[in-house]
C-alpha cells in the first residue's frame, strides 16, 4: 500500500479519541439479517455520548493541537450538526472556551445541545456558508483555532478508530463495510485502517442520490462542487468531498452507491425494528447502502457491516419517516385509479383487491360519469406492486402508479380535493427554501406581488427547509419574465405542470 495509507495507519494507531468516546458495540441486526440472507452487523456509533461519531475527529484534532500549546484562546466552527456537540464536549473535556457559529435557521434542540456542553452558542445568517464565513472572522479577530468536520488528517485519524474497532471486534470473515459519505472524513479514516490490514474487505461508501459529491469526484477525476444538494440527510448534505479525504477514497474506497429519500426512511425503520433506537438519515444511510448492495448482487450468506453514525433525529421529522419507510421497503404502493362515478363503485373496486389492506383512500367528486382517486395499498412483498397495478389494468380501470413520483407523495395525497374550475394560464412548481423566520412570507409576497397564486400547499417536516407546492397564473407571453424570476430567487425548483398527477387531482 502507499505512503498516504501507511501514514494515516500511524495516526490512527496514536489517535487520542478514548478520553471522551467509547468502544461502540458491533451489533447483530437480527431481522434485517433475516430479511436479507446475510448476516449484518451494525457499528453502534449512534450510542456515543453524543449520539454520533463526529466525537472522535474533534477531540483528536483538539487534543494534538491542545498537547502543542496551541489553543490558549480556545476553538471555534461552524455546524448545525454532530460536529458542533463533537467540538463542545471535546472542548468541555480539556478546559477549552468553544464557540459554536451555527446558522439562524438551527433547530432549537440542536442549540441547546452545545449549550449543556459548555459551549457558546452564536447563531448567525440563514445559511451554512455564512456561518461559516463568520467563524473564519471570529477566528481572526479573537485568536480561536478552527476545528474542521472532515477535513483534516487529524479528523480522519480520530474517525479513523472506527475501523480499528470493527477489525478488533471481528477478526473473522467480512465480505464488505458500509460508510456513510458526506465530507468523507469517516470512510478515509475506515478505508485507510481496513485496507492496510485486511484489503480483502470491500469497502463501500454510500450517498444520497441528491448528494453524491464523492461520486462526481471519483468519476470526475477530481473534486467538484455540487449545485445544489438534497436537505434530508442533512448530515451528509456536502457540495464537496474534502481534499485529504478524496486522496484517500481514490486509492481505498472501492465503490460509492447512492440511495434515495425512500430508502432512508426504510432503513430508518428497519434500524428502530432491530434496536428500538432511532437514528437520523445520515445514520441510516450506510444500511440503506447495504440494502441496495444485496439486492443489486443477489448477496447471500455474507458477513457485511454497516455503520449507524447518528441519531440526533429531530422529533417532528417521525411523521415524515413514518409516512415514506414503507414506500421505501416496497411494502406499500400508491396509485391513481379513476372509477366510475355511482353508487357501489368503491365496493366493487374493494372487491377486486380482495384482502390487500388500503392504507389511504382519498377521494373528491370530480363530474357524474367519474372519480379520481388517491390509493394506498399494502404489498405484501415487492412484486405485488406491479401485480396491483395489473389486476386493476385488466379489470378496464384507469391508472397510474404514483409509487415514485415525488409531487403524489410530498404534496398531493394531503389535499386531494377536486379540480380548480376556470383557471387560466396556471404553472405548477415544486419549492425547496430554508425554514426561518419570515422566509414563508418572504417567499409569498414576491412572488405573488406580479402574479396570482392560485394554489399553494406547504406542510412543515420539521427540517431545516420547507417544501411547498406554489401554482401561479401566468400568461404564455411573461413565461420568460417567471423564468428569470425564479432563478433570481434562488430557491432549488421543479416545474410540475406536466404531472400527471397534476392533470388528475389538482388542475
């Protein structure tokens, strides 16, 4: 192997991490296992003191730089996240003033969480980016040390001693390990170990589908930085891998996966089940991985390990997981189906699906020939999905399967009720805009200022972000005024007037 790895061996080998981190359980996933023919095995990182594994990185990088006499006026970073409570109680341990810049948008438990550690909470602007651009400042101006999250050598030795743990915990067989990537601080540090001392492990890195910055690095060639990223693991939600963690992945990772919204809800639940604990998305991400991994090689009977990284979940975002997890582990599927408008329809389409359990019905008069309605239905394996929808194909009804469509899911299941009569020139867009103060009425009153809203529907997921679903009037001659319009918002946008679901329920 070459001199990188086998210098980071030696840093991880004399990583300080112990003072304030634990020796985390290596756990059998029982009915995951079962589930799936392999035998999985779960990195228990969500049961650090604070519920993460950001603890390591921090606390050796404050350590080694604490041990040269460099933090007289303490440390300084910016995160919303595991690495703030990281740097605090890391900071707390050794007697250090710490101070935390994390944006206003930041979620109350998360602010109070650095603050029981003894840190200074400064929240500052509606964005990372200027957090962060403020930490640098205050770096400067009170002589504070920054403490990277990822990138840093000294981070990924601290993150490093995961996969010590793993080794030491299992000498037998592993056929792969499964690291959740977002800066890609903790599968350097896994990768770099494992290769050096066991390189017949795979080792697989896992993102979002909306977040895959080291997958564009890899296949790049290089780093690059991402337009934008999906918010829902917002612990992984990086535009670029680190420099010191990319040199590392190009000669250690052997493969990057990504998985979708659906899958993470999934694993979130199949994590609950197996360990009554519940972890955030970027906790869950290295099992969603492992999911996918098997199905795509039809794996069985091998030893694969996933690393559950956090569970600093926030509570209001349970009823997001709830609505999605079985979506994601294909146990129910949703469909539009019109049928006939008169009395008996309903139980005859019933009788139809025979047992299957109906999971959601919605439902509103459409004309008196027809109705259109909104189904959820219980699979009882995942090939009963495109088996429903062939049952109700042959018996003549109109349908759509609206299982992978994202506006079905996000917005329309809670409001179906019937169509807008006489609205012309209406455009339909789906919205992602950060959830602070005034941001809602920000958003509507520039954009309704010019143009007449004529459908709106936003719901609140407990995030750090909103999605609303916005219908706007706009005549064919002031298409290229919205276009520009929209870009100088600066809001992550989908243009949904060719849905169909749009044209079924809503239009």
């Amino acid at each position: 192997m070459s001199a990188l790895l086998q210098d980071y061996l030696h840093r991880i080998l004399t990583a300080r991490v112990y003072d304030v981190a634990v020796d985390t359980p290596l756990e059998p996933a029982t009915l995951i296992s079962e589930r799936l023919k392999n035998r999985v095995l779960l990195k228990r990182e969500d049961t650090q003191p604070v519920f993460s594994f950001k603890l390591r990185g921090a606390y050796n990088k404050i350590h080694r730089l604490w041990q040269d006499g460099l933090l007289e006026a303490g440390v300084i970073t910016a995160s919303a996240g595991n690495h703030a409570q990281g740097v605090a109680m890391a900071a707390q341990k050794l007697g250090l003033r710490a101070v935390i810049v994390m944006p206003q948008t930041t979620p109350g438990i998360k602010v109070d969480a650095v603050r029981r550690r003894g840190a200074e909470a400064v929240l500052f602007g509606d964005t990372f980016e200027e957090a962060y651009a403020h930490a640098r400042q205050l770096e400067a101006t009170e002589g504070l040390v920054y403490i990277p999250p990822f990138d840093d050598p000294d981070v990924i030795a601290g993150q490093g001693t995961i996969g010590a743990e793993i080794l030491r915990h299992h000498p037998d067989p592993i056929h792969a390990i499964f690291v959740p990537v977002g800066g890609g601080g903790l599968v350097a540090g896994v990768a770099a170990y494992v290769k050096m001392l066991r390189p017949d492990i795979r080792i697989i890195g896992v993102e979002p589908e909306d977040a895959a910055c080291l997958s564009a690095a890899l296949k790049a060639g290089e780093r690059v930085m991402l337009d934008h990223v999906g918010l829902f693991a917002e612990g992984v939600a990086v535009r670029q891998v680190g420099e010191y963690p990319f040199a590392v992945a190009r000669e250690a990772v052997d493969e990057v996966i990504t998985v979708d919204t659906d899958a993470m809800t999934a694993a979130i639940k199949d994590m609950f089940d197996d360990t009554r604990q519940i972890n955030e998305a970027a906790g869950a991400l290295a099992l969603a991985g492992l999911k996918r991994y098997v199905k795509m090689h039809d794996l069985q009977g091998k030893t694969l390990i996933a690393i559950a990284s956090g569970a600093n979940m926030n509570f209001d975002r349970l009823r997001f997981v709830a609505e999605r997890a079985d979506i994601g582990e294909q146990r129910e599927a949703l469909y539009a189906v019109t049928i006939p408008e008169r009395p008996g329809s309903f139980k005859a389409f019933c009788e139809l699906l025979g047992r299957r359990q109906i999971t959601e019905f919605n439902y509103r008069y459409a004309d008196d020939d027809r109705a259109h309605i909104f189904v959820g239905i219980r699979l009882d394996a995942p090939g009963d999905r495109a088996a429903v929808y062939n049952r109700l194909a042959m018996a003549e009804y109109p349908v759509l399967d609206l299982t992978d469509n994202e506006l079905a899911k996000l917005h329309a299941r809670h409001m179906v009720g019937g169509h807008a009569r006489n609205i012309r020139d209406e455009r339909l867009f789906r919205f992602e805009f950060p959830e602070r103060p005034g941001a809602l009425l920000k958003f509507l009153t520039h954009l309704g200022a010019r143009w007449n809203i004529s459908l709106f529907h936003y719901r609140n997921h407990g995030a750090d972000y909103g999605r609303v679903l916005v219908g706007v009037q706009v005549p064919e001659a002031e298409t290229v005024a919205l276009t520009d319009y929209l870009t100088r918002l600066g809001y992550p946008y989908w243009a949904e007037s060719d849905n169909p679901v749009y044209s079924l329920f809503l239009a």
